[in-house]
C-alpha cells in the first residue's frame, strides 16, 4: 500500500496483485488477470518489467538440504516460475515500441557462496536465461535485457543473513561487519542506479551489471 500511495503523490496509476508464485497450478491464471487489466489501459510507449521475485532458500550445506520435495518447491518459486512471469510479460508487450526486462541478479550469479547455494544456484539460471534470450531476440529486437545486482542492502534480507546460524561463518561476518559500518545499500539508492542506467539504455542486452560498477563508472 505504500507503493500505491506513493505513486499517487506524483499522479501515476499503481494496482497491487498478490500471487503465490510458488504455485504453479494457479500461475498463469493469475498472470491471466494481471495482463487483462493491463491491456484495458492505453497503449505504452515505453516498458519496463522489472522482476525481483525470490527467496533465500535453503541455507547451510547442500547436503543438508531435507528432500526432494524442499528442493522443487525452491527452483519452482525462485526459478521456473520468476521465469514464466517474465516471458509471459514481455510477450504481451512485444508489440510495444520499447520493452525492457531487468532480472534483479546478485553477485551470488556469478561467484559461489558456500550455505548459499540454492540461492546462488536460481540466480545463476536467472542470469543465462536472460542472457540465452537477448542473443536470440539480437541487437535489433525492441525487447531488451539486463541482469542487474543492486548490491548488498540494507533489507529484511540481510537481516536474516546476520542472524543465522547455518551461515557461513565468513559470510556472517561480512554482513555483520556491513551492517554495524553503514555499509549496507539503501533499497531506495540502487533502485535510482537501476532506472538511471534503464533510462539512458547504455547496456548491452543480456549484459550482468552491478551497482558498483555503475559507481565505479562515474569516479
């Protein structure tokens, strides 16, 4: 509802759809319902889909990990189904003159984490997924993708990382140490990164940028 109230404090329309995007069998009526409404408004000029749904997941060792069942239900929500939701979207945009699909990534897409590995795992399916279909769509598609890791913030997230004793010991103390320095990222500042570098359209497509590389980029 802040979401909501915040859009209407500078005149833009905002509806909020709640979905269980760990069930499959009601996903694509949902998504159904989602794009129905969407399509009785007018037509877009510009499109931007941004997908940051997921889950930590299991934490400790991959051996740890209880069942099969406990494994499907994890790819199913952090993988299959945040895929599904964003070729859904995009495909009903594809008419539209310009479409943008980000992918909020993490750094644990391209690096292992050891105690994160199902975590790791769904955002490195994420990122080639991405990456397999911006090389199919080429250069001169109106459809774009970015794969983009806001950094490490300053969320609900990082809080339960600090405070769980199946972490690893060094990743614990890497998010501690952030957390008593200030050093974790405000939501609000990389999500201003993200629509700047989406604005401009200076990413190549399918491409994993990170918010400190676009730091980086203007010291």
């Amino acid at each position: 509802m802040e979401t909501v109230a915040a859009a209407h404090e500078i005149a833009l329309e905002a509806s909020i759809h709640i979905m269980d995007l760990a069930n499959l069998d009601t996903l694509d009526e949902n998504i159904d319902t989602l794009l129905n409404q969407a399509e009785s408004s007018a037509e877009y000029d510009r499109v931007v889909i941004v997908n940051n749904a997921g889950s930590l997941g299991h934490l400790g060792p991959l051996l740890d990990i209880k069942s099969l069942r406990d494994l499907q239900q994890n790819l199913d929500f952090n993988v299959t189904s945040s895929l599904w939701l964003s070729l859904r979207l995009a495909k009903s945009r594809m008419k539209s003159p310009s479409c943008v699909v980000v992918n909020i990534s993490s750094l644990c897409a391209i690096e292992p984490f050891p105690t994160m590995g199902t975590y790791c795992t769904g955002k490195a399916a994420r990122d080639m997924f991405h990456n397999v279909w911006a090389k199919e769509l080429g250069d001169k598609a109106n459809v774009k993708l970015l794969n983009y890791a806001p950094g490490a913030l300053a969320t609900n997230m990082t809080e339960v990382l600090r405070q769980a004793d199946e972490l690893d010991s060094n990743l614990k103390t890497f998010f501690r140490g952030a957390h008593d320095s200030g050093d974790l990222i405000p939501p609000s500042k990389t999500a201003e990164r993200m629509v700047q570098l989406v604005w401009k359209n200076e990413f190549q497509s399918g491409s994993h940028v990170d918010y400190w590389d676009l730091v980086a980029s203007i010291r």
